[in-house]
C-alpha cells in the first residue's frame, strides 16, 4: 500500500533529531518571531510532519525511557504551557493560514486555466499542477503539527477552567500573536484564530464552489489535495473540542444565565460566519446594480466573483458537505487518507465476525459507513479483504527492499517524479517464520498489516485487541509466560501496546467500534455540519441553520415559487422564505439516496434527523415520497440488531451461574454502541408514521423485497410489505427493551409509532400477525404478574416509571393494534390475526378483568365467533381447514360486533382511519435540544469517526459520560470460553424473549 510521506522517519523521531530539536525550540519559552528562518526550516520536515502523531503517553503513569523518547508528546506539552508568553503557536498558525490562502490561489489559478477558452500549454499545465501538488504537500505537514499542538493547548486550557481559570482567556492569548521584542513584520496583537478560521472556510468553500458550478477539475483526484481537506477537517474538529473537555452547556442554559460562552473557536467560527452571510446578503440585494456597473465597464461576470455566491462561506461550506455526502468522495490511492482507510477494512477481515447477506456485519463492534450499492453486497463479502492491506506472510526479501518513488498521473502519458526519501513501497518487513516469533493468530496478522509498523497506527491496534476480545489481549500483555515465547521484536510491539493501553490512556471509557469507510471526507464533513447546526441554537442568529432553512431542490428551482404547502408534510414550510434572499440549491432526490445509504449508522441517522428538522423544503419532498423503504429500513435493520441480546458476561459471574441485566448490558458486550442510537432511530421513525399518508402506505403500496430483508434471521421473509417489517421490528425492540433496559423514553416512542400505524394496519403476513398475538399474550401474562405482586393496584394510564406501568401501557397499545385491524374494515385481509387470536386465546381469556387495559370487548367477541366457525365448519385439529374455513365465513365474523359509531356498513378501507378519530402521536422537539445532540454527536465522532484516525485525550472528556473502568477482562461470542451451560444454539435465531 503506496502512500506520499516519510512515515517511518515520523515514527523513529529520536530526541537527537533535527526535527525534534525544531519541535522543542518552538514549543518552548523562547519566543521565535514570525521571520525567523527556523520556521522554514521546520515546514521543510513536511514529509514527516504529516505522519506525526502524539502517543498520548501519561508522564505519571508511563516509563521514564518512553516518556523522553515521545518526543511529539514533549512538545504538546511544552506548547500548551509556553505558548502564551511565547506567541510561538499564533506565529506558527499564522504561517499555516499564509500557506492555506497560497493553495487556495493555485487551486483557482489551476482550475481557472484548465477551463478557459484558450487553455495553456501542456508544459505550463503540468507546472502549475507541481507547483499544486508540493503546496498541498507542504501545507498538508503543517495543518498535521499545528492540529497536534493545538490539541493539547486546548486540552490545558479547559482543564486550568475546572481550577477556576478562564479558558476563553488562555485560548486568546495563545492564538494572539505579539511582537516579542521583534523590529518589524507584524502587528501587534494579531488574532492568528480568526485568521485561520478565514483562511480554512476560504479554501473550503473555494472546493464548493467547483463543485457547485460543475467543474470540470475534480480536486478530491489528487492525493496531496485530498489529504488537505482530509487534514484541515480534522483540525477543525480539534478546535471546536473546547465542548468535548468542557461540561455541557447549552446556548439556551448561557442565555438564561447571563453567561458567555466557553468555547472559544466555536463562536469565533459563528462570528465570522455572520459576518460572511451578512455581507454575501447585501451584495445579493444590489446585484443588479453592480451587473449594470459592470456591463458599463466591460468587466463581465464570468467568475461570478463579485455576485455573492464567492463571499457567502456558510452556505458554500454547507454545500460542499452536502456534496460530500452524495457523492462520497474515495480517496485516491497513494494518499494517507487511503491508508488509513484500507487498515481497518483489513483487521474487519481478519475478526471472521458474521456478515449478514447485505454485505454488512452484524455486530455494532464494526460498522460500515455507507451502505453496499445494488448488486455490491454480494461481492463484498467475497473480496473484503482483497481491496485492503494484503495480509499474507511476509517476504524474507522485503527488509532489504529499497523505497521507491511516487508518482504522481497528470492525466498525461507524463509523469512527475516527487521522490519521498521515507516512501514505503508495498512489500511487508521481514519476519523470522520460526515458532518463537509467531503470535497468536490474528493478532500477528494485525501487527503486520501494513508494509511497518510504523504505518499502523497504536490507536489501531489498541480497537483492534479490544474487537479480538480482552481475554486473549490480557494473555499477551499481563507479563505471563507467553511472552517468554516471543521474539524480541514481537516483545517491543507488545510493550508499547502493553504502555498505550493502560487505564490512564482512557481508551476503554468511550465506546469505540472499528469503523469501515470508503470516505472520510464525507463523515468528517457530516460530523462537522451536526456540531456547527446543533450548536448556539439560541441567542443571535444561526448562519447555518438559516441557510437550511431556505434550502431548495435544484431540480425545480424555478417552481419553488408556485409551491404551496399542501398540509401532508413531515414540518411545515416556512413563511418566511425570502425570494429574494440566494438560497443553497441541491438535488433532493440524490440527497434522499445518500441518506438512505448511511441511515443506518448513527451520523447518517443524525443527518436525516438535522436535514428533516432544518430544512422544511426537504421534510415535504420526503413526505410526498413512494419509497420511504430506502431509509426506513437501514433504521430497522439498526433497531434489529441493537435488539439482540449476546451471550456473554464477566468470566466470574459464568462459572458462579449469577447473572444480571447490567452484566449483559456491559460496554463491551451489548448489542448496539450508544442507547442513543436507538432514541434517535426511535424519533425518525415516529417523524415519518406521523405522517398519516406513510401508514397507509407502508402497509399497502410499498413492499419490501425479500434481498432488503436477508438480515431478519427468525423466518426468511420474502415479498412483504414495509408495514409488517416495522410491526416485526417494533415488537422486537418493545420485548428487549422491557426485558434489558426498560428505558421509558424508547417504550413510548415505540408506542406512539406502533399506535400511529394502527388505523392503517391491513394485510399484516402470517408471520407478522403471530408475532403481534405471541409477544401481546406474553406482556399480558407478565402484566397480570406484575399486577398480583403489587396487591392487585393496577397502573395508571401513561404510567412508564415503573415496570408494571411499562407492561401496562405495552399491553395496551398492543391490543389497541389488534383492535384496529380485527375491525369490520380490515378483517377480511387481516385473517391471519384471527387465527392467532384463536391460539393463544386461552392466555388472552383473562383480559377483560383489567380496566386499566380499555375496552378489551371486540377482540374477546371476534374469538368467540371465530370458535363458532371453526365448530360449524372445520374439527379445528387442521391449520390449513381452520384457515380455509375462517375465509369461507369471513362476513359471519364481520358481523361478531358492532358497537354504536364504530364500524360503518361499508366494507372498504380507503377510509380506514376516519372512524378513529385523531390517534396521531407528533414528534416535538425538546425546548433545549442541544443538551441531547451536542453530546451525542460528540460521542459519535469520537468513537466511531475517528477513533482510528484522531487521538483524544478520553479520560478529560466531560460532555458525554464515560465508561467505568473494567478491572477484568469480558468474554464475548468471539470467544466460548467461560460459557459452558448457555444455549447457543439460537445465536442466529431470535433469542429475544417476548416479555420477562
């Protein structure tokens, strides 16, 4: 696996360095003016400095030889506490803001003339794509050191705010630049963070703009360019961490207390994108008179430079995410960020964890990031590893392999040479293939994954011993006699694992999964739009919520006008559009697809939720939709798996036979990542059925084909409609949730979407109808428990606080579904549910002795009829005859009830609901949404997005909760041992309770 770059140079970085000793004189006290020729001698190192990374080594905690040999992590620290006497870091932010305009001027020089009338020469394009590419590598370094120090500098100062210090304070003196005794060049007091944040949105929103107008030059093409963007998104990220280190704070919490906010680049980022909106929108009113001056002056508009769009960074940042989110950009092969990529991908193929049909892993521990295309998945899972790092046995000839050079295509039959001296070629370092070097399999297999070691990432390996299970991780790194088998190079991998996985480290306190992606543009890009959209939403205006809010379909700009909202709408439209304000434009339709491709994960399940709630216009396409199926089922398939209860527990509690709901539930062995994954799958899907036109259909025009559903093990279904897929899925999640979490919030959300699609319910499978009698007569049977054990006090109605309110209101919505569809209506394409009805009605009899469960009437009257059928027509001892002869008599049982003004004499259901009144439950935002969003997308970018490609200092995050610390290590079904007397002979069963 080729990529640009001196990794192995990065890595072996010695105290007695060159570099390293630059490192440490710009993260000491002396101040270094911004003329110093020491600064250009640092950003020349950029072939390593795009491989640095800080080990994150605790000094307290580590060996004194690691600690002197980390020296990136020597320099963090020495930055974050000299930085505001010294202004070396504002200097060197300043540097890299200089050289981020510098790109962004070759990038539209570059795509300037390769889109002109008369383009140049073939010898002046290639110069200029040189002069590109060695910009991009350089800046590419510099982002790389600049977001490491920052990092840190920012860790130190939310950290110095739990001691009473102002972090606002600490942050604006060490990205202010002032002259230290220095007889010219800048200004005193030089804000290097607006400069930066300036410069960052210029070159980003430079990339939108080509692609809004349809460029013919693809930037993302380049790996230098690619890795940029990839680098700055990153670095963005770092500097809104002020929220991740901090204790959560809302917009709406500050208002109400008169305080400011503590994050220092996030209303930096918010102020100069205000700024920027304001002025784009007061260029946008004068247009016409500026086209005027300029058609009187012959200087045209061929650019558009002047009309708004290029000064609007808010929108066009927006947009360029958007873009990614379609499109989802790959990255090219010889980029860093392809690397990185293919890694992950490759220790996936050596877990041999399940792979569903779909192309997808079952478990959460390994998530893909977007979806198989049509006609992919099946090819995934033959060729998963081909595509990622070769993992075979290394080459005895490999050590002595000379680098080689990389080459970089111009589109040409040309290539330029741009010699890496620390290029690493794809062969993998020699190993002795004795018994004394070999590890245990696959763990060796991770060590060499890459062409070195020193192109895999500890981060990387620390996920991946936690994915192999912690048993077979504590064997190796515990000191036992293992390691006396081990060779001596095996030896010193292992100890510097052994030193990044201590408990210091925090890596064990969030929930981290190894996350496969085929574009890191597009999720880095996702997270950053979810941060910047769910923050500051109160106070002064939201730049980026506002541009949204006018978001349009560019299909059919020019009917937006005529558009009126017709009242079948997920929101409603906003009044307030101005025609006359530019609004972002993108297609709908391709923007629904994408999302559909990655509603299954939690950011794609964010964005859908973010773009349904901030852009009215896209929640009224949605609604008017046929095909709802292409996001609502990747969030059942989530909601299915993250409803399956593992087999696994701590190895103590196994051989003692205790067992508890906390021990199943443990970080490391539950079956979804974060409850708050489910709740957001939850509040989609109750958007969606609020709509009264999505019930209907679900349950009679849009079918779901069987190779959309592989995933759903209990019965191979095939042809089926998208109604009985949630009514399966729901009933799956209603039954875990009141066995393992009784969680109040997922209980009534799932109720409210079940009672949504009530009045709708027609044509339910076989399948689908016993499932909904099974799991109702199970509650009911528990609920009558419940109800003894409580001296006979039934709960009352909308009681979810304790577990016999739960049972209580699980029984009610199910029997009010069975009611819907046993109606006169629905009956005839409901038989199935009659026919379970009639099986499980000896546990059903006792129903009408709880008031507390309504009006119990109908569905006791339908099973007595239905008994009289089948005695007059049938000996009941047949399915098929009891069956036939409930279909044969279909208007006897019509008739088994007809209470005043509850069934009508007409037997159609195109009006279904209408004699149900308003059963519609709607989704409401809470007043102060941020205090849920915020965290959670923090806690999604952290252990899902990055967390092999960014390091965090875990144990000092403070948003969102973390993990306790596990002092001894879980068994999981990756390994058997410790569970003798479990069952598994269901593992790829249901083996889900209907009710405890």
């Amino acid at each position: 696996m080729e990529m640009w770059g001196d990794a192995e140079g990065a890595y072996s970085l010695k105290p007695s360095d060159p570099l390293a000793k630059s490192l440490l004189q710009i993260s000491g006290p002396d101040p270094i003016p911004y003329n110093d020729a020491r600064w250009q001698q640092l950003l020349l190192q950029y072939e390593r400095l795009v491989h640095l990374h800080n080990l994150g080594l605790a000094p307290q905690s580590s060996s004194a030889s690691l600690v002197e040999e980390d020296v990136v992590g020597t320099a963090c620290r020495q930055c974050a506490a000299n930085c505001s006497a010294s202004s070396n870091l504002a200097a060197f932010c300043l540097h890299v803001s200089r050289m981020v305009r510098d790109l962004q001027s070759s990038l539209d020089v570059y795509s300037t003339s390769t889109e002109g009338t008369d383009p140049p020469s073939r010898g002046s394009l290639v110069k200029r794509r040189i002069s590109l590419v060695g910009k991009a590598r350089v800046t590419c370094g510099a982002i790389n050191l600049l977001r490491i120090l920052s990092h840190e500098t920012i860790v130190q100062a939310c950290g110095s705010a739990d001691m009473g210090g102002d972090c606002n304070a600490f942050l604006k003196e060490a990205f202010t630049y002032r002259n230290r005794g220095e007889v010219s060049g800048n200004v005193e007091g030089q804000d290097a963070a607006m400069e930066m944040i300036a410069a960052i949105l210029g070159l980003l929103s430079a990339i939108g703009l080509a692609a809004q107008q349809g460029s013919d030059v693809n930037f993302m093409e380049i790996p230098e360019l690619y890795d940029v963007v990839a680098q700055i998104l990153s670095f963005l990220l770092v500097l809104l961490s002020t929220q991740l280190y901090l204790p959560m704070e809302s917009s709406a919490e500050l208002v109400a207390q008169g305080h400011q906010s503590r994050h220092f680049f996030l209303e930096k980022i918010m102020e100069y994108s205000r700024w920027q909106g304001a002025r784009s929108r007061e260029l946008w009113k004068n247009r016409e008179e500026r086209m005027r001056q300029q058609q009187a002056h012959s200087l045209g508009q061929e650019n558009g430079g002047e009309d708004g769009r290029l000064h609007n960074e808010p929108l066009l940042f927006i947009n360029v995410c958007l873009h990614w989110l379609v499109s989802r950009p790959s990255p090219p092969r010889r980029s860093i960020a392809s690397h990185y990529t293919e890694l992950p991908k490759s220790i996936a193929h050596q877990m041999t964890m399940a792979m569903a049909a779909d192309g997808m892993y079952e478990s959460h521990s390994i998530q893909h990031a977007s979806a198989p295309q049509m006609g992919e998945a099946k090819a995934s899972s033959t060729i998963a590893g081909r595509a990622a790092v070769h993992l075979g046995e290394p080459s005895k000839d490999a050590g002595s392999a000379p680098h080689t050079t990389t080459s970089i295509a111009l589109g040409t039959d040309d290539a330029v040479d741009l010699s890496s001296p620390g290029h690493v070629g794809g062969d993998v370092s020699s190993w002795n293939a004795t018994p004394s070097s070999m590890i245990l399999h696959p763990i060796r297999s991770i060590l060499i994954l890459s062409s070195t070691f020193f192109l895999l990432p500890i981060r990387l390996v620390r996920l991946a011993f936690n994915l192999l299970g912690h048993s077979r991780y504590h064997a190796l790194t515990s000191g036992s006699s293992h390691l006396k088998d081990i060779a001596d190079g095996d030896q010193v991998i292992l100890q510097q694992i052994q030193a990044h996985c201590e408990k210091n480290s925090g890596w064990n306190r969030t929930n981290n999964i190894l996350w496969l992606t085929d574009s890191p543009l597009a999720d880095m890009g996702s997270a950053l739009l979810l941060l910047l959209t769910n923050n500051c939403r109160y106070g002064p205006q939201h730049p980026f919520r506002e541009e949204l809010a006018l978001l349009k379909d560019n299909r059919w700009a020019d009917e937006s006008k005529k558009t009126e909202d017709t009242g079948s709408s997920l929101f409603p439209l906003s009044p307030d559009t101005d025609d006359q304000v530019m609004a972002l434009s993108v297609n709908f339709d391709s923007l629904f697809e994408a999302l559909g491709r990655v509603a299954h994960t939690e950011v794609g399940s964010l964005s859908l939720y973010s773009m349904l709630l901030s852009s009215p216009a896209f929640a009224t396409s949605v609604s008017a939709r046929s095909d709802l199926d292409k996001v609502v089922v990747p969030l059942l398939r989530s909601l299915y798996f993250a409803s399956t209860i593992t087999h696994g527990q701590p190895k103590s509690a196994a051989k003692s036979g205790q067992f508890s709901q906390l021990m199943t539930l443990a970080p490391n062995n539950r079956p979804f990542r974060s409850q708050s994954q489910l709740y957001v799958t939850l509040i989609l899907l109750l958007i969606f059925s609020q709509d009264t036109s999505f019930g209907r259909d679900s349950f009679r025009r849009v079918h779901v084909a069987a190779t959309s559903v592989k995933w759903y093990k209990e019965k191979r279904i095939k042809e089926t409609t998208l109604g009985s897929m949630l009514l399966l899925v729901l009933l799956r999640a209603v039954s875990f949730n009141l066995n393992r979490l009784q969680d109040a919030f997922l209980l009534s959300n799932c109720c409210a979407v079940l009672l949504n699609l009530s009045p709708h319910i027609s044509d339910i499978g076989e399948y689908a109808a016993n499932r909904l009698v099974s799991v109702t007569s199970s509650c009911f049977k528990r609920y009558t428990q419940l109800v003894a054990e409580c001296g006979g006090t039934e709960p009352e109605e909308g009681d979810y606080s304790s577990l016999v309110g739960m049972h209580g209101e699980t029984c009610r919505t199910l029997l009010t579904l069975i009611k819907h569809a046993i109606r006169r209506k629905c009956l005839e394409k409901n038989i199935h549910l009659v026919y379970s009805l009639l099986l499980e009605q000896n546990d059903l009899q006792n129903m009408h002795q709880f008031a507390s469960l309504g009006d119990v009437a109908p569905i006791s009257a339908i099973t007595e009829r239905a008994n009289a059928v089948v005695e007059e027509n049938g000996d009941g001892k047949s399915a098929d005859r009891t069956m036939e002869a409930l279909k044969q008599h279909v208007s006897k049982l019509k008739a088994y009830y007809n209470p005043d003004g509850l069934v009508s004499d007409a037997d159609s259901v195109a009006s279904d609901a209408s004699d149900l009144g308003n059963l519609t439950f709607t989704y409401e935002e809470e007043a102060d949404p941020e205090v849920f969003f915020v965290p959670y997308v923090w806690d999604v970018t952290v252990g899902t997005l990055t967390t092999t490609t960014m390091e965090w200092s875990r144990n000092k995050i403070r948003v969102f909760p973390l993990n306790e610390e596990v002092n001894e290590p879980l068994t999981q079904t990756t390994d058997t041992e410790g569970l003798e007397g479990i069952d598994e002979g269901s593992h790829d069963m249901d083996n889900t309770p209907d009710v405890v």
